[in-house]
C-alpha cells in the first residue's frame, strides 16, 4: 500500500503558459509528458462513493492500471490517504488491497456484477521532478476534461506530491510558483467534479460543517482541524463567487474567515506563539473586502428593496436605489479581483503551511474536555455579563451583546461534538436566534451611515433616505421590543456539561 500525500491546486486557465514560463520550472531534475486516459467506476446507486472508495482506471501508453483508493485526511487542498495500484488484465483484481474488510467487501460477486463507467478525464500531464531532501517533491500540470453524461469541465491544475520528502517542501515549492501566477487550493478531485457531472449536480454555496473533535486530544490539534475546516468552507465557495453573481458564495467566504477568526480568538491560550499572526494578518485585507461588499448586498436587498416594493411611485427611491446597486457592482468586482489575484493564493497557502507544523513541534497536552469546559463556562460567563448590561437606548451595548452571542454559539458549534447528541442544540437555537434580531438591529443602525453616504449632497437622495428611514421604523420598533424577553432567556442559559470519554 502506498499513501498519497498531495496539494492540489486550481490554476486559472488564462494563467497557463505564464505558469509554464516560470523560472523554477527549470531547477527541475527531470521533466516528463504523459497523456492520460481514465475511467471511473461505481455501482448506478454510488455505493463505492458512499463508503469512501474511489476505483479507476487508466491508460499509460499501452498499458492499464487499477487504482483504488480510499477516502483520508483532507483539508482545504492538501490531502493524505491509502491507495493501491496494480495492473489491470481484463477485470478488476482486489486481491492486493491490505485491509480486509475492503477487499472482501470489493470481492463481492454480487458487487462486481453491478460495476459500472460513471465518468471520465483526459487530459495531458506534464510532471516536473525536484529534488528535496531527504526525497522529491513531483509537481505536476494537468489540463484537458472531465467527462459524464454528456457534460464536461475543463480540467486545469497543478498537483504537488510527496515522493520521500516532509510536508514543508510542498508548500516551498507552491508559494513560489503561486508569486506569478494565480492558484489556489482546490478542494474537489477530479473523481468528485466527474460525479456531479455525472448527477446534473448544480454548484450551490457551502454552508460549515462540523469537525471531528475527542475528548482526550490536545486543544491545539482541535485548532488545527477546526481552522483547516474554515479554510475548506472558504475554499468551497470560492469559484462560485467567481462564477455565480450569488451573493451568498461571497457571504459564505466570509463566514469561514469570521469563524477562523473566532477560533483563534477561543484558543488562544494554547496557541503556538505567532500563529494567531500567521493566520488573521494575511486575510484581514479580505475580510474587510468581502464585509463591504455584503454590507452593500444587505443594504440594497433589506433595506432599499423592500420599500421600492411596498412604494413603486416614489419617484425619490429609484435615484438612490441605482446609485446602491452601482456601489454594490463596484465593490462586487473589487472583491473578485482580490479573489483572482495570485496574492490570495499565496494568502491560503501560508495559511495552510502554519496549520502544518513539523512533528517536532510542541502541543499542549490539556485534554480538550477540560479546556473545551474552561472556555465556555468563561464565555457564558461573559455573556450574561453584556445581557445585564444591555440598554435598548444605548445601541453600542446592544453591539456588544452580539458580538458575546456569536462567539458563544462559534465555541458552542465548534465543540458540539464533544458533547452528547443534540445536547447543546437548545442553547444554540436561543442563541442563534437573538443573533438574528441583534443583527437585523445592527443593519438597520448601519443603514442610516450607509445611506447618507450613497446620498451625499442631493436633497432628493436625502429625503429618500428619511422616507427609508421612516418606513422601517415599526420594524426597528418592534425588534427592540423582543429584545426585552429574549434578555430574560438569556440570564436563564444553561449549558449542559461535555460527554466523558
């Protein structure tokens, strides 16, 4: 068995021949052009997908070989797991698959009768061999399709392997090429797009999803796994902010980068020294970026919509409306050449490279449970300190209180796997909800600032904005009021104890 350590990264397609061009490529030991032909297979109802497992064929000049490989750590690009390649003479042969319940579970007569294509790639490879002590480092580019159902996506990324070498290598080698040209991690195999082909699967935005946690690991494994989820969730959405004008790919990208930043303000206490700085510096420029252009998305489709609806002949609205919806394109292209840029490949990588460390590298031994403990009953603790304090005539208090409700619910979701099933799911429901209403509070106070600036010196544009004003005015009314009681809930929060074990 052999264990497939690799980044993979998506290379914009307009960005090829300078990728070819780049120095480095030259420092390679051995240079290597292949085309490949692959095929791969599963049952009609996907149940190699289901179990993890990925069966391929592929064609190296006249010869086949049988892949088999199976679902291992993957996070956010760069990828670790078992696979085991054999020759392929005429039917697929487990035998050499060394965990056992795979290979009997593969064997299955039943099993094999019901295999059958699901998609396909070609595309040329081109593989550069570096040398890195004490092994190699094999870069490779690869462009061409994928193909299922009569559908198809170009194929165009860059694959760095470990052939001997440690992990650090990989990211030497890519933070060079990415100083040029623009690439970013990629978080689909060439398998996975070829399913959703092969589904019709539309591309919708990624929501976070919860991360393996144990009771007994150090803190800082559980910052690890969960930063390098947050990088996938941002990841996830990339290309569709790039591709799709949903606003929500770009909403969801810059929940991933507030939940990072929550993260690392949690463990704080047990980080390695500089890593905070390693992380939040480099995608500050983003969050910012990202925040304008969804405070613009908010601002006209909350805010401004709803009263050109409800008053389709004002004629003051429309003015202001379009001057909005110019602003939104504008920081809309903004954040997508950030986005497109080599600097934000560059961004993730460095990002990746911290979350890596050399094995070497100190942890604290505090099991999870007890620090996991320590910190929510802090952050509660807190919590019910801004409720006291919280004036509904005093705006900044209410802002206050937001901010102590989002970060109990990010510490609450992100340990929720430390605790017994659905034990934190009222306190998170409570909490989300007067998340929701603190935020609907807080875009509708920032909407004033917004707006005024969008009128500037127009008389017009600035009576627009009163009658905005003046139109949300019961519903600001009325969020108020329904903080009063949810105030009460929230002096009465508890927090179940985490599971043992």
């Amino acid at each position: 068995m052999a264990e497939e350590v690799e980044l993979k990264l998506a290379l914009a397609e307009e960005h090829q021949v300078r990728f070819l061009r780049h120095p480095l490529l030259k420092q390679a030991l051995r240079r290597h052009v292949e085309n490949l032909d692959n095929i791969y297979y599963d049952t009609e109802d996907l149940s190699l997908r289901r179990r993890g497992i990925a069966l391929r064929l592929r064609r190296k000049g006249h010869l086949w070989l049988q892949t088999v490989k199976l679902a291992g750590a993957s996070a956010a690009g760069l990828s670790s797991r078992p696979e085991w390649e054999t020759p392929y003479t005429g039917h697929f042969d487990f035998s050499a698959i060394e965990q056992p319940a795979v290979r009997e579970w593969l064997q299955r007569p039943k099993l094999l009768a019901r295999i059958v294509p699901i998609c396909e790639t070609r595309f040329r490879r081109i593989t550069w061999e570096f040398a890195a002590a004490p092994g190699r480092v094999l870069l490779t580019l690869d462009r061409g399709w994928i193909v299922a159902n009569g559908r198809r996506e170009a194929i165009s990324e860059v694959e760095l392997e470990l052939a001997g070498a440690p992990v650090h290598s990989i990211f030497a080698i890519a933070t060079q090429l990415a100083g040029r040209v623009a690439m970013t991690p990629s978080v689909l195999s060439k398998a996975e797009r070829g399913y959703r082909l092969h589904l019709g699967t539309p591309p919708t935005p990624f929501k976070a999803a919860a991360v393996a946690l144990s009771a007994s690991m150090p803190p800082c494994e559980a910052f690890r796994r969960i930063a390098l989820s947050c990088l996938e969730h941002l990841q996830q959405n990339h290309h569709g902010a790039l591709t799709s004008d949903d606003p929500e790919y770009i909403h969801q990208m810059r929940v991933a980068t507030r939940r990072l930043r929550a993260a690392l303000r949690l463990f704080a206490p047990v980080l390695p020294d500089g890593l905070a700085d390693a992380l939040h510096l480099p995608l500050a420029a983003m969050m910012t970026q990202l925040g304008h252009a969804r405070d613009l998305d908010v601002l006209l489709s909350e805010i401004v919509s709803p009263v050109l609806t409800a008053l389709p002949n004002e004629p003051r609205l429309p003015a202001l409306a379009s001057d909005i919806t110019n602003r939104r394109y504008a920081a809309r292209e903004e954040a997508l050449a950030l986005l497109a840029a080599p600097d934000y490949g560059r961004t993730l990588l460095a990002a990746l490279e911290s979350l890596h460390p050399e094995p070497e590298a100190a942890c604290d031994e505090i099991p999870l449970q007890s620090f996991a403990t320590e910190r929510l009953r802090r952050l509660r603790k807190k919590l019910l300190r801004l409720a006291a304090a919280a004036r509904l005539e005093q705006p900044a208090t209410l802002h206050a209180l937001r901010i102590g409700v989002k970060r109990l619910r990010y510490a609450l979701e992100f340990f929720a796997p430390l605790a017994r099933e659905r034990a934190f799911a009222p306190a998170l429901q409570r909490l989300v909800a007067i998340q929701d209403t603190l935020g609907q509070l807080n875009d509708l106070a920032n909407a004033g600032a917004l707006l005024m600036d969008c009128a500037g010196d127009d008389p017009r544009l600035r009576e627009a904005v009163t009658l905005i004003g003046g139109w949300h005015g019961p519903r600001y009314a009325a969020l108020l009021e329904s903080i009063t009681p949810e105030l009460g809930r929230l002096a009465r929060l508890q927090l179940p104890p985490l599971a043992a074990g």
